[in-house]
C-alpha cells in the first residue's frame, strides 16, 4: 500500500500529467492478452463450415461474432462449442461434436485471469442459494415456476440435458436458457460470463454499463441501479454518456474517462493505480446483509476459493491451513477499502472521499440512506 499512498499524494495535488508520468513509472495497467495464439490455439480450421452455414441460418448471430474480437481475430464457433465424447452436454451436430452451453471453464481455455477472479468470487457463489432455506420458501410459496423466473435468472439455476434418444446431449427445456450469475455448470464450472457479456459480441463496452449490472441489482432488496440512476454519478453518466470512451482499451478512470463512474468502474474497472478485477467483492469492505452490518476481511485460498471473515473474529495468516487448502492472501476491511478509495482517488481529493465513508457506511449506490453519489 506504500507506493499506492504515494502515487496518490503526488498525483493528486499535481498536474495530471505528473499522474501519467508516473504510471508509466510503476508500470501502464496492461489490457491481459488471452493465453495462446491465433492461427495455433484457435481458428480451428474445421470451424469455418460453421460460419459458413450459419451466416445464411443466422445472420443476425453471424453478425454479432464477426463483428466481436473473437471474430476479428479468428476465434471462431468451433473454438468455443467444441465438446469432447463423453460430456453430458455433447452431442453430435454436421459432423462435429459440440455443445450449446459454453461455460466459464470453456472461457478459461483463453482468459484464466477472468476465470480464476470470478470463480473465488461471490458472483459464482449466487447459485449456492438453491440450497438454502430462501429457496424453499420461494418453491413453496411460488412453486418452481416463481423460482426459475423469480430465482434462477439472477443467481442461475443447475443445468440438465437430455441423456437419451435423438435429442441426446441437449439441454432440458426449463433449465435453459440460463445466464445466472452463478449458474451451475456441467462440467463444475460456476457462473456465466454471458451475465454480463452479450453473446456474441462478447464487448467491454457493453459490460461498463451501469445497465448490465441493473438487471439483477434492481428492485427493494437490492436497489442499487435505482440509487445509482437518482445519484450525481448516475445523471452525469447519462447526461455525458459520449464522453464515457467506453470503448477504450484499459479504461482508467480519471485518465480515459472523468465525466462520471459506473458501477464496473468502482468495483471492477482499473483506475490510475488500481488493476482490475473480475472479483467483484475485493473493494467491498462492509456486509449490509445482516441487521447490523460488519465489516468483512477476505482470506483467499491455494485452491482458488475464498472466505469473508468478520471483523472481531480471528483472520488466519497467509501459509495457514483453512478449510481444506492453504491461505495465499488476507485483504482486511481496510486493504478492501483503500482499494476502492483509489478509485475514487481518480476524480476526487480525500475530503469528498473519507466525508463520504463516513456518512453513509455501507455503500455509494448500495444504501437507501446514501445522501452522495
Ligand atoms: C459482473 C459482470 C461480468 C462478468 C460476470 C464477467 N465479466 Fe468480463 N468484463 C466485465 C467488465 C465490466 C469488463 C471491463 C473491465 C474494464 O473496464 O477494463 C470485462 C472485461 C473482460 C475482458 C477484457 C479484458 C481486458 O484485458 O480488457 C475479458 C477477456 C473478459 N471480461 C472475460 C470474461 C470471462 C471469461 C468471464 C467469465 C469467466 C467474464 N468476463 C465474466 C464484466 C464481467
Ligand atoms: C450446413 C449448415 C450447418 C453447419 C455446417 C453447422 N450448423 Fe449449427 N445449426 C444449423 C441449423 C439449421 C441449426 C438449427 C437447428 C435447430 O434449430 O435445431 C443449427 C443449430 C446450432 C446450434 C444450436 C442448437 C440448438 O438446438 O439450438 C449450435 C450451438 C450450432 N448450430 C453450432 C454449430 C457449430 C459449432 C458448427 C460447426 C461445427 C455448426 N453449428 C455447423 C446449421 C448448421
Ligand atoms: C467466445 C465463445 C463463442 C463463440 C466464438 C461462439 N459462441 Fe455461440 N455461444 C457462446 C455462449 C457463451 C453461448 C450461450 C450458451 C450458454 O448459455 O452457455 C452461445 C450460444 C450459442 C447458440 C444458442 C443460443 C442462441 O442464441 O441461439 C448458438 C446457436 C450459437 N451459440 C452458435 C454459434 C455460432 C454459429 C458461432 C460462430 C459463428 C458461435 N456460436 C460462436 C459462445 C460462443
Ligand atoms: C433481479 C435479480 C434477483 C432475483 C430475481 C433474486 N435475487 Fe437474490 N439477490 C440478487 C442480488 C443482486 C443480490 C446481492 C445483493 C447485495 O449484495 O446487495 C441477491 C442476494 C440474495 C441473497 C443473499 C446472498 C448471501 O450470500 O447472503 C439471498 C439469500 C437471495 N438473494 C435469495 C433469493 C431468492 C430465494 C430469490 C427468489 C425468490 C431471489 N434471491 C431472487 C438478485 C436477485
Ligand atoms: C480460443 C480462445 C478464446 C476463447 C475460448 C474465448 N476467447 Fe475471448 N478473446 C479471445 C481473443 C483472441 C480475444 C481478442 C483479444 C485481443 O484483441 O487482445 C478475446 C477477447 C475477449 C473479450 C474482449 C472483447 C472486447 O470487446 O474488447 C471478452 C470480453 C472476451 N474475449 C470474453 C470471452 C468469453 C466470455 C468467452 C467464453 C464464452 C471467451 N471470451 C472465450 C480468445 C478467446
Ligand atoms: C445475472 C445477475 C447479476 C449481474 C448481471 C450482476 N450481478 Fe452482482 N450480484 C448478483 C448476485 C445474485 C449477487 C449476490 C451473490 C451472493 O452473495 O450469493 C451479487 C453480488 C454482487 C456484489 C457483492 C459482492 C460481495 O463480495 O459481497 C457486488 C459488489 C456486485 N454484485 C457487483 C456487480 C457489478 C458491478 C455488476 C455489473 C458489472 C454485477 N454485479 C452484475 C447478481 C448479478
Ligand atoms: C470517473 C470520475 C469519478 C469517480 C471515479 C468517482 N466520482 Fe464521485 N463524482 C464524480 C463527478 C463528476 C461528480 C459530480 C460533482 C458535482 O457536481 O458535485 C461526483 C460526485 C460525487 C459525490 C457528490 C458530491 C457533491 O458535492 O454532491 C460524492 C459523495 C462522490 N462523488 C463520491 C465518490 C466516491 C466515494 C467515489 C469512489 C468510491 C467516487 N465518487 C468516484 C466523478 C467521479
Ligand atoms: C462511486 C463508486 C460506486 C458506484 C458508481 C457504484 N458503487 Fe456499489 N458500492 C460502492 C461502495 C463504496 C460500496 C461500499 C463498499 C464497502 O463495503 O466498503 C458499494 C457497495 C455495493 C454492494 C454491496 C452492498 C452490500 O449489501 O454489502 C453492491 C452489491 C454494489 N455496490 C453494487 C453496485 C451496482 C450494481 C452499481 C451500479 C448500479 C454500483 N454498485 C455503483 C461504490 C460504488
């Protein structure tokens, strides 16, 4: 946190162009490149009959994915549809085995970085609820259909498919389509990039928006695009939505863009001295769940999986045994918090910041009682 404390005295109180220099410094925040190579790793040969025929099937499909990245750089249907013999959602389609569900884990081939932030997170967590005891109120006092419409399209359902006769290896009407947040996969994955990502264009840009997050932050339990809409940041990103660069390559806020955050920017976006993160959770210092809220240290683990421990309770060390693996990272409230004050840090000086902190403890959009932004 030394050099963050630093970069943000300096970079604050002088000229932006002093903020660039030192950015460059420490190191620009570097788009990640997916793993493999074009020509080598993907652009299967074989899928090119694919788009062929579904460009007169589909070509509304066909359009969304030639004009994507994957598209414009030869990561074609096969790439992500292949299935291998013996997958429960295999089946055999124009002389290729492919699925229809393409899961977090088949994304992971290319963007591990993505995967691995995501799977710790409480995103891919989501789906966890069909067990718990909410859910089986839902079931009894809606029924399943309440549950799939009311449950299933924000936190994500389980998966099935048809496991025989014709139509073997498709999924089950009824369990999808599905794009839950935390969606339950064949192959043991969690979640669904698709949640946030529109297929199949697969866009940052289309992710930033305020609005991709909305359709599930929504409404009395979790108001949080209704605070963000009514807020100053929520009318300012309307009203100068041309000046958000939205589609620009890092996206650092205060450097690419200043008009206004979105919901990506404070949670997810990199800002000047802050990478970003698919894990949605690790600027989150506080729980508002409970009736009195706490506030929460992270504990990531060897094997991927990560916990909250509340404030008061004992935090394991990194190098601890804990719940079946090896602590490799504690982030206190606090680490979680600065995280998230550098961000803010791109467009505003301390006393808006800690001011904000402290009047409204939980969250910027999060808090019905948030008089800020
Ligand atoms: C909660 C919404 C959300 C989910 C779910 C999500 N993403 Fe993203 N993704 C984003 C946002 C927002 C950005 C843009 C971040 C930024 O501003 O640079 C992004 C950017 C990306 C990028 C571009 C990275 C770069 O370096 O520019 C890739 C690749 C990506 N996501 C892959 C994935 C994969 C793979 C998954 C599933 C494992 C996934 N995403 C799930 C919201 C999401
Ligand atoms: C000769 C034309 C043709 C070729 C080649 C072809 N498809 Fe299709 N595909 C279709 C048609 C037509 C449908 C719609 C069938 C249906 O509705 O059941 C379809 C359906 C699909 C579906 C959805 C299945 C469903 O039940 O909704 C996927 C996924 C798919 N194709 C992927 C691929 C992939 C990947 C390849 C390359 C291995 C491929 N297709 C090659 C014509 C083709
Ligand atoms: C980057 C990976 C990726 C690529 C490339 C890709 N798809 Fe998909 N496709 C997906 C994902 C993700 C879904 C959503 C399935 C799910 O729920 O998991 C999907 C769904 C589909 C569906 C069923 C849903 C619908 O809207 O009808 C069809 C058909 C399909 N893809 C065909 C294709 C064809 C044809 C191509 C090549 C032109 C292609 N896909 C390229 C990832 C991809
Ligand atoms: C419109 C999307 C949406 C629907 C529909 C929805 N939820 Fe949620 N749910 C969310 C979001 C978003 C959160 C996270 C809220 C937060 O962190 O402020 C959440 C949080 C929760 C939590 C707390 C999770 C935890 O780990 O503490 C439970 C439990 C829950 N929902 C159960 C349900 C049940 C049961 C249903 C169906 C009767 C349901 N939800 C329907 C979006 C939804
Ligand atoms: C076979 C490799 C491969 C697979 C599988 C793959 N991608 Fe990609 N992805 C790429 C490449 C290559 C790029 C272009 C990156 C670049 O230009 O640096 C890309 C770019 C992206 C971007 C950035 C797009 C933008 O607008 O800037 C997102 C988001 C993304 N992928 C999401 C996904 C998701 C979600 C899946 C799974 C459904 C997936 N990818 C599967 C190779 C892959
Ligand atoms: C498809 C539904 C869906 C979408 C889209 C979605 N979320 Fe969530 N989000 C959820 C649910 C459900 C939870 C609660 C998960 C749990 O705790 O079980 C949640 C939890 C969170 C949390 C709390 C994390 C924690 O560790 O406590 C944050 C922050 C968050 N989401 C931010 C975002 C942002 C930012 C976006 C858009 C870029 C987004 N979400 C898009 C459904 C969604
Ligand atoms: C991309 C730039 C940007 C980022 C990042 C950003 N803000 Fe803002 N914020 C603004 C703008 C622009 C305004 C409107 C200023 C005004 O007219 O009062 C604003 C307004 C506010 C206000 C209301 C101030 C007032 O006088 O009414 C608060 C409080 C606030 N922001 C807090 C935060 C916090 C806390 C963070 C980080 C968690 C943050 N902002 C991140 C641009 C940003
Ligand atoms: C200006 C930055 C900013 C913007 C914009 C913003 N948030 Fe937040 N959000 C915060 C802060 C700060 C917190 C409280 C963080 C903490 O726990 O320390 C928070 C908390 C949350 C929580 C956790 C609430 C809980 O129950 O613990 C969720 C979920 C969330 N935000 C989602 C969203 C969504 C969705 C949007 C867009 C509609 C959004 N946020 C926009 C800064 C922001």
């Amino acid at each position: 946190m030394n050099t963050s404390r630093q970069v943000r005295k300096v970079a604050w109180l002088s000229s932006s162009l002093a903020a660039l220099a030192l950015m460059v410094a420490n190191g620009p925040v570097q788009a990640d490149r997916p793993e493999g190579k074009a020509g080598v790793d993907w652009g299967n040969p074989a899928g090119q009959e694919c788009v062929d025929c579904h460009m007169t099937e589909n070509p509304g499909l066909y359009w969304e994915w030639n004009h994507s990245q994957h598209g414009q750089n030869g990561v074609n249907c096969l790439d992500c549809h292949e299935a291998k013999e013996g997958e429960i959602d295999a089946f055999t389609h124009e002389g290729a085995l492919i699925s229809i569900v393409v899961t977090p884990k088949d994304c992971s081939k290319c963007h591990t970085t993505e995967f691995e932030e995501m799977d710790g997170s409480h995103h891919s967590k989501a789906g966890d609820i069909l067990a718990s005891l909410d859910n089986l109120m839902g079931e009894v006092v809606g029924g399943p259909a309440a549950v799939n419409a009311g449950c299933r399209q924000c936190h994500g359902g389980t998966l099935e498919f048809i496991t025989e006769g014709k139509d073997k290896g498709r999924p089950l009407p009824g369990s999808w389509p599905n794009t839950g947040i935390g969606r339950l996969n064949p192959d043991g994955s969690k979640g669904s990039c698709t949640a946030c990502h529109g297929r199949h264009r697969f866009s940052r840009e289309q992710a930033r928006t305020p609005d991709t997050c909305g359709k599930c932050h929504v409404g009395p339990d979790h108001p949080q695009i209704e605070v963000y809409n009514e807020s100053k940041h929520g009318i300012i990103y309307r009203a100068k939505i041309d000046e958000m660069n939205l589609d620009s390559d890092k996206w650092i806020a205060g450097v690419d863009y200043s008009a206004a955050p979105t919901c990506a920017t404070c949670h997810m976006s990199a800002g000047v001295n802050q990478p970003k993160t698919h894990n949605v959770g690790e600027r989150i210092s506080w729980t508002l769940r409970p009736p009195i809220s706490t506030k929460m240290n992270l504990v990531k683990l060897e094997n991927g999986n990560e916990f909250d421990v509340p404030e008061g309770k004992e935090i394991p060390k990194v190098g601890d045994e804990a719940k079946g693996s090896k602590v490799v990272e504690v982030l206190t409230w606090k680490d979680r918090r600065a995280k998230m004050e550098s961000i803010c840090f791109g467009c505003h000086a301390t006393s808006v910041i800690e001011g904000h902190y402290k009047q409204s403890p939980g969250s910027i959009s999060g808090s019905a009682t948030s008089g800020g932004a």
